[in-house]
C-alpha cells in the first residue's frame, strides 16, 4: 500500500515538473544494488537513445560491449556447451546477462532472484521467466540439485562477506552433479597497484563498493567441497576490472 501511495506521489509531482523539464528519479547509489541503475531513468534513457535497456547500460555504466565480452567469454570456457534445460540466476537486474544466456542455450526453464522489484517485474513481463521469492541471502525456493547453470553477474561486488557465502552454499546445494557455477568477484588481481589508482581517483575512498574477496579463499571453498575449477577471466568493471570463475562438481 505505500509504495502504491508513493508510486501515485512521484506520478503527480512528475506531471507538475515536467513543463519545467524536471523529473523526480530514484538516487543513484554505488553502495546500494537497488539503485546502482535505476529503473525508470534506464527505461527512458535506452528509449530515448534508440538503444536496448542491456547496451544502454553498457555505454553509460560499463563498457560498450562488455555484456557480450562476458558471454563470449564464457562460451570459451564451455559454459554453454552441453545441453543446459534448467537455469537459476542471481541478481539479473534489467536481464542484459539473461537475455543473452537466453539466446546460448535456450533452456526450458530460468528462473531468477531479484531483489528490486521494478526490475523483477520488467524482467517477467519482457523474457517470460520465472522470478522467485527473494530474502537476499538464499535460493530457498528452488531445490537442491535441480539446475544445470547457476550464475550471477555484478551482483557479489555489492553484498557483504557473509551474504556472498550464503549464496555459494545455496549455489552449490542447487546445482546438478555435473552443473556449472559462474560467478564474478573482486580479488586481489583486480586491485593490483594500477588499478587501485583509478578506483581512487573516481572518488570511491568512502564507498562499500565493491567487495573485496581473495581468490585463494574462493578457489579453496569451492575444491575443498569437490568442486573443480573449469577456468577464470576478467572482465573490465569500470573503473577496473571483475573477476569471473566458473566450477562444476
């Protein structure tokens, strides 16, 4: 009920500030997923320019590109080479990484866990998938061993140690034997001295953004619960780079 008042609030104060050439949009925030790209200004501004919501988000906020740099990669690495019929994943915000994964594998089921709600609702209304019941910290409704790709995108830059934790457990209890984990992280190859520099120079010293995680405790949760790591890549996360890491069991 008060996010309809205040859906209907914003509506009315935007059709008075729009002869003045205002408009009333959620606050930008690094530190906060929710509003690091913010729905209605992302909408219109990918309309405006002509462009698709996933490559309007790269110019602006990315790379041109990248998206696809993302997915090539992972074709690489053979992510997308067995049939893949069931697909879970994390944080898909505006759908630019699902819609691609979409089109390179085709499976007969994706469903996601979103925790903004105007993206979620986007999401099932443009690509028909299913969004699931989202805490933040689990995959509560989705069963153990019963996904072939589970992934997540830019999404374990934001969360805090003990989330992103919770989420490798969750992504391990649901995927198949023989399934494929992907995820990205930020280690300590993407904070090397030069890199740290530009993170610095864009203005980021009082930010929670992004996460560090070392990749050797990464690399030894995931072995030491008999996973295998297939390979690795790193992938540009202006104004540095992410790290991606693909295992299967």
């Amino acid at each position: 009920m008060a996010s309809q008042v205040k859906g209907t609030v914003k509506k009315v104060l935007n059709l008075i500030l729009a002869p003045f050439g205002f408009e009333l949009v959620k606050k930008h925030s690094w530190d906060n997923p929710k509003t690091y790209i913010p729905f209605e200004e992302t909408i219109n501004g990918a309309r405006e320019a002509g462009l698709s919501v996933g490559d309007f988000i790269d110019v602006n906020y990315q790379e041109p590109g990248a998206t696809q740099e993302t997915i090539d990669q992972m074709t690489a690495l053979g992510v997308f080479k067995d049939k893949i019929e069931r697909v879970c994943e994390i944080g898909p915000g505006s759908g630019r990484y699902l819609h691609k994964t979409l089109e390179a594998c085709h499976p007969k089921y994706y469903e996601f866990y979103e925790t903004a709600g105007d993206w979620a609702k986007w999401v099932v209304q443009n690509y028909h998938v299913v969004s699931q019941p989202t805490d933040g910290i689990s995959l509560s409704a989705t069963p153990s061993s019963s996904i072939d790709l589970i992934h997540a995108h830019r999404v374990f830059s934001y969360t805090p140690f003990f989330t992103t934790v919770s989420y490798f457990f969750e992504m391990m209890r649901v995927v198949k034997d023989g399934g494929k984990i992907v995820f990205d992280i930020t280690t300590e190859d993407c904070m090397k001295p030069a890199i740290l520099e530009k993170w610095l120079a864009a203005g980021f010293q009082g930010s929670s953004y992004p996460t560090f995680m070392s990749k050797r405790y990464v690399l030894d949760f995931f072995q030491n619960r008999d996973f295998t790591l297939v390979g690795n890549f790193c992938i540009i996360n202006k104004p540095g780079i992410t790290e991606y890491f693909m295992f299967t069991r």
